[in-house]
C-alpha cells in the first residue's frame, strides 16, 4: 500500500481527497492545509506520493517543493486550477478531471518505485527494478543511498545496530551488490 500525503488550502477539498484515496485503498499518512507543513510530514511519515493542490499555492511554496522534490525520493501530482497552470511539475491533473483519472494518474506516478506483491504467508514485500525486497530492506536500502551508515539507520528506524548490519548485508545480497556504493548505484534512477 502506497503511504500519501495530502495538501489543500480548502478544507473541504482537503476532506475528499483524502477520502477518495481512502476508498481507493490508498493509504494517507498526511492530509494538511500548508504545503511546508505538508512536505515535512510526507518526509517524517516516509511517504510515497505527494498529492499537492496547487489552489492558492504562493511562488515561493511553489519553489521550496520543487526543491525539496529534487533531493528526494517522493513522488508529487500536482492539482492545478485548469490544464496550463502546472509549470515546473511532471505528473499534473487539472480540477476538472474526475476522482479516478486522480487516483489512475497518483498510481502511475509511483508505478516505477514499487509495487506490493504477496508471496508466501501473505507478507507484503517490494519490488525495485526486479529485486525483491521486504518493505524494512527497502527502507534500508533507501537510506544506503542516501548515505547513511549503520549506526544513522538504527537511530532513524529505532533498530538495533547489529540489527541494521544483518539488514544491510541481505539487502547487498538480494541486490547481487558487493558494497553498499553498488546498493545506491543500483537504487538510482536512471537519466
């Protein structure tokens, strides 16, 4: 299940959304009125999609997203006034298109980061570019590429150190990786 965070300065606006992706099986860990405020707990929350109305947005709101985006792993729909006024954002819907073609369009957008798969006792697990991997090794995996050792994953995941190094070396091996430089290399999106 995919972890959503919600940004609307209209309230009621905000209260659909947040039930249509409910509805929809979606998980929203976040729903908020500012968008600073909102892309701090997407990243607190560790969450997949950002789903930002763009509805009273200011330049400079504008801007620290695309920033903020930029050096992230979080995905971002835009929802514009009307189809010309999303300039800076990849993944845009406009107002005037229905709560499916949102929720089809939110799907894709994170389609190529992972997809859940069942397999064995019903554990959900991840699967990155063909590598299957739990949902921990994967957080794991994307704290390596960002650089974090050992003693900085324990801390941000509240685990154990020697917990963190056995995590660590079954992600490197389900990667068929040597180190963790090949972990993140593997991880990194390609241009």
């Amino acid at each position: 299940m995919y972890a959503v965070a919600i940004c609307s300065p209209e309230r009621l606006f905000l209260d659909g959304l947040v039930s249509l992706f409910s509805s929809n099986r979606l998980q929203v860990d976040v729903a908020v009125t500012s968008c600073r405020e909102c892309l701090q707990a997407a990243k607190d929350n560790r969450c997949d999609l950002l789903v930002l109305d763009l509805i009273g947005a200011s330049e400079s709101d504008l801007e620290f997203v695309q920033g903020a985006l930029a050096f992230g792993d979080l995905k971002c729909v835009v929802i514009s006034p009307d189809e010309s006024s999303h300039p800076g954002f990849a993944v845009a819907v406009d107002r005037s298109q229905t709560g499916q073609e949102l929720i089809a369009v939110a799907r894709a957008a994170t389609a190529d980061l992972f997809r859940n798969v069942t397999r064995g006792r019903g554990r959900p697990r991840v699967v990155t570019a063909g590598f299957e991997l739990s949902r921990r090794e994967y957080e794991i995996a994307g704290l390596i590429a960002k650089g974090y050792g050992n003693r900085a994953i324990a801390e941000a995941m509240a685990l154990k150190e020697q917990s963190v190094k056995n995590l660590v070396s079954t992600v490197i091996r389900k990667l068929s990786c040597e180190n963790r430089v090949q972990v993140a290399l593997r991880l990194a999106p390609a241009s």
